[in-house]
C-alpha cells in the first residue's frame, strides 16, 4: 500500500509536467544567448529566410512554454505550443533521414524530438479516458530507446568520449552499459512489463548524463552553449519518459479501482 501512494503522488502533483516546463526553460535560455539553431538537436535550413529571428522565436517558444507548464491556466497552450516546436524539429530531421542524401544518422534525432514529443502529448492527454493513449506513448517511446541504444552501441567510441576517465570500468564499459540501459527500457516499454519502473530507472540514467557527462564541460567551458544545451536536452527526454511513466501508472490505477475485487463478486454470487 505504501509503495502504491508513493508511486501515485508524483502522479497527482505533476510533478512530470513541472519536469518537462523546467527543462524546456533551461533548453530555451542557451538558444538565446547565442542566438541561433544547432545541428546536434534543431536541423533548420541553413537557408531558412530570417533564420535568426525565427530561432528567437524558438527559443521563446521554449522559454515561455516551459514557464507556462509551471502554471495551472497554460498548461494546455504551453504544452501544445511545445509539441509543435518538437514536431518541427523532428520534420527537419525527417527531411534530412530521406535525403537526398540519404542521412541514416538522422534516425537519432529523429528519436531525440520524438521522445519530447511525447512527453507533450502526454500533457495534452493526461485528462483523457482509455488506454490507447498511454499504449501508444509506451510503444513510441520504446521504439524510441532502442534507437538510443542502437547507437550507442554503433558510435560507442564518441559515446566513451563523453564518459569521464575517472569513472571505475573505463569509457568504453559505460558506453556500453549504457546502450544496454537504454535497449532495457525500450523492453520493458514495448512489453509492458515492468514499465513504471523501467521509466524512472530510465530517467536516473538521463539524469546521470547530466551530472557526469554534460555538466562538467559546461562549467569549465561556460561559453560552449552546446554543451548547456545538451544537458537540457538530456533533460526534456527525461520528463518525456517520466510522463510515460505516470501515464501509464494513471492508467494502472484507473484499471485497480474499476475492477472488481474478489470479495465484492464474491459477495454478489452470495446475495444472488
């Protein structure tokens, strides 16, 4: 019983939705100090008329769509505003994955936005009754980690670069942990079993990235706004899959309470 109200709360209080506004924010802040779009995570044209104001207006969208999901009477536009701006994303590495040229590595990003994509979705939902909503983000999602795990197994050498020497098992062992993490996850999703828990095992995992592989280079090299930006971006992915993870333990719930209980059917064949 007190790991069901322990699993519920961040549920109720929302906290995914807090996650992904935070994140968003801090994603936005970078994007406008150096006032332009990066081709790690926002592919757009390099002819694109009046790149620089529209990346402003993206990272507006960022930044005011992040503050908007800390607040009960935007959540809605904010998260739908988001969406958008992930799904233009993911078109512009749509584009790039179909070529021509054919960009194979374009899959990865296209993983990336996705994973953030519907994490907003989620948020657009989280009111909505059945399960096929919460089926079909565990299933994109899933596809989505064993991409993420995909490749890190096919560039482990640049993954255990980003690998601090100093941790024990070496570069190359945690960038292949690592993929295996992620292949678990998607697992778990696409399976549904033990997928709560594979999503906040997978968010530790996300979180790790932050603190060990993108926060240290960020502060010893503060003016490398990539750097910045993947620790937020690492984040946004993160409440992506804590939001799976609370919809599917509302799901879970909404399923325990409908259910009839063993002593009420027995109780019903006794009266009858």
């Amino acid at each position: 019983m007190q790991a069901r109200t322990t699993l519920r709360r961040p549920v109720d209080a929302g906290f995914g939705v807090a996650f992904l506004g935070i994140a968003a924010f801090l994603y936005g802040i970078p994007f406008f100090l150096q006032g332009d779009f990066t081709d790690f995570w926002q592919p757009v044209p390099k002819g694109l008329p009046f790149r620089e104001t529209f990346a402003y207006l993206s990272a507006s969208v960022l930044v005011l769509g992040g503050l908007g999901l800390l607040m009960s009477r935007t959540i809605r536009p904010a998260a739908m505003a988001l969406l958008l701006l992930f799904a233009f994303f993911d078109a512009c590495y749509l584009l790039r994955l179909i070529g021509p040229p054919l960009d194979p590595f374009s899959l990865m990003g296209l993983a990336e936005q996705s994973a953030v994509v519907v994490g907003a979705w989620i948020i657009l939902r989280r009111d909505a009754e059945g399960s096929a909503g919460a089926t079909t983000a565990r299933i994109v999602f899933g596809i989505c980690s064993l991409i993420f795990g995909l490749a890190h197994f096919i560039g482990r050498v640049p993954t255990a670069n980003m690998v601090p020497e100093w941790m024990p098992g070496g570069q190359m062992f945690w960038a292949l942990a690592t993929g295996v993490g992620h292949v678990a996850v998607g697992i778990a999703l696409l399976a549904n079993r033990l997928a709560v828990l594979a999503t906040r095992l997978g968010v530790l995992m996300y979180s790790c990235f932050v603190l060990f592989s993108h926060l240290p280079g960020a502060f010893t090299h503060p003016t490398q706004w990539l750097r910045w930006e993947g620790a937020a971006f690492s984040l946004c992915m993160g409440a992506g899959l804590w939001l799976v993870g609370d919809l599917l333990a509302a799901r879970k719930q909404e399923t325990e309470r409908t259910r009839p209980s063993t002593v009420d059917m027995t109780s019903a064949v006794q009266s009858a």
